[in-house]
C-alpha cells in the first residue's frame, strides 16, 4: 500500500523560514549591532587619539593597556565574569532575557547593557589600536609641519587636520569588525540567552532546522558586504580626492 506524502514546497519553506528571521530577531540584532559600534567609537577613537598625543605617558600605557585585555581575554569568558559581578553579586543588572523597547524602555537598556558593553569593549580595543598607530603617523606628516608653520593652533592642527585623515582607517577597520562580530555576537547572546540572530543560529543548529540557518547565513554575509559598501561611499566625505567611476 503506497503513503499519500505530500510534497515539500522549497519555496513555501524558505518563506517561512525568513518570516521567521524578520519577524522578531532582526530588530533586536540590529538595535545590538548600531548600541555595540557606537559605544565603541566612541570610547575608541577620542581614546586613540589622546594616547597618540600624549604618546609615552601613563594615558598612552592605560590605553595600551586596554587594547592588550580586550583583545586577548575571551569574549565568553568576560561575559561570565560580568554576569557574576554586575548581576549575581551587585544585582544591578538582569543577566539574561530581553525586554521591547516599546514596552519598558528602562528595562530594554537594563537588558541589553551587559552583552553590548561585552562586544562593544571587544570591538573598540582593535579600534583604538589602529586609531592611536595612525594618528601618530599622520602627526609626522609634511601636511601637519606646513599647517603648523603657516601658524594654525595646535588644536585646529590635531582636531581638524590629523584626526580627519586618521579616520581613514578607523572607518576601514570598524567595517572589517562587521563580519568579526556577526560571529562574536553569537557567542554572547548564547551566554546571556539574549534572542537575536546569532541566538536563532545556535537553536537553529541543535534543531537541525537548517533552513533557518541558511537564512541566517546568508543575512549576516548580506550584512557585511552592504557596511563594507556603504564605508566604501564614505570615503568620498572623509576625502574630497577620492571619486568613484
């Protein structure tokens, strides 16, 4: 006696396998990706440039400090040790759960500063490593000795001049993060249970539901070409001489 089996529609699968990504996880993952670049920005590049300028000084050994621990402490790691000092003994912070935006907006940044400050002091120590190099070698230009000769204030020299074309690679160096962090990101919303992308990918393994994880493959390497894209168009703001055929 034959079965009655239905066949598998491929494209009723995928439909509602990206109904599932768009649904809820996006959102989420693209709130933690925008809090964790802007957070590190932030923190690296006014860091990077003070430890250029006061190069060989105790604030240039504090941020070399921190370039050599973010970079060489596991992520996992320092997401386990801040659930346990920032949650567990201080009871400041929830370590794990998500709450909307749009229904406590207190309880949303509550839920989500632990995992964006874990991938975000990551992120900005390469970024102020890179940062601090470049700013230094800009300093020694034949542009920064005519600007200063011609008798521009230190200030303007260092603020206009020297950190706009240091950017250069800042900018370059935030857009070679995005495809690190699409992988970082996973492992820490693992740990504080957070429902993004990188957490879907991780159920959707266990599951075996390899639809999804197609799905979110293909997001996350869409992702990295559209940023690497769109820091290639602004390279155009940053330098005037730089046009695109």
């Amino acid at each position: 006696m034959e079965e009655n089996v239905q066949p598998i529609k491929g494209t009723s699968l995928w439909r509602d396998a990206w109904r599932r990504l768009l649904k809820n996880k996006l959102a989420v993952f693209g709130m933690v990706v925008l809090a964790i670049m802007i957070v590190a920005v932030i923190i690296a590049v006014p860091a990077g440039v003070l430890a250029a300028i006061h190069n060989n000084t105790k604030w240039d050994h504090l941020a070399t400090g921190f370039v050599v621990l973010g970079i060489s402490v596991p992520t996992f790691w320092l997401a386990l040790v801040t659930i346990l000092i920032f949650a567990v003994y201080l009871g400041w912070l929830p370590s794990i759960g998500y709450t909307r935006p749009q229904e406590d907006f207190i309880e949303f940044l509550k839920h989500i500063a632990l995992p964006m400050s874990v991938v975000a002091l990551n992120i900005a120590a390469s970024v102020l490593r890179f940062q601090r190099q470049d700013f230094l070698e800009q300093m020694h230009q034949d542009y920064v000795r005519t600007a200063r000769a011609k008798g521009l204030s230190e200030r303007l020299v260092l603020w206009k001049h020297v950190l706009r074309n240091s950017l250069m690679t800042t900018v370059t160096v935030v857009g070679l993060q995005m495809a690190y962090l699409s992988g970082l990101i996973t492992i820490v919303e693992s740990v504080f249970n957070y429902p993004g992308i990188g957490y879907l990918l991780l159920n959707s393994i266990r599951t075996r539901d390899f639809i999804v994880v197609q799905g979110v493959v293909l997001f996350m390497v869409f992702l990295v070409i559209i940023v690497n894209l769109l820091i290639d168009i602004f390279y155009t703001v940053l330098d005037p001489r730089i046009r695109y055929q």
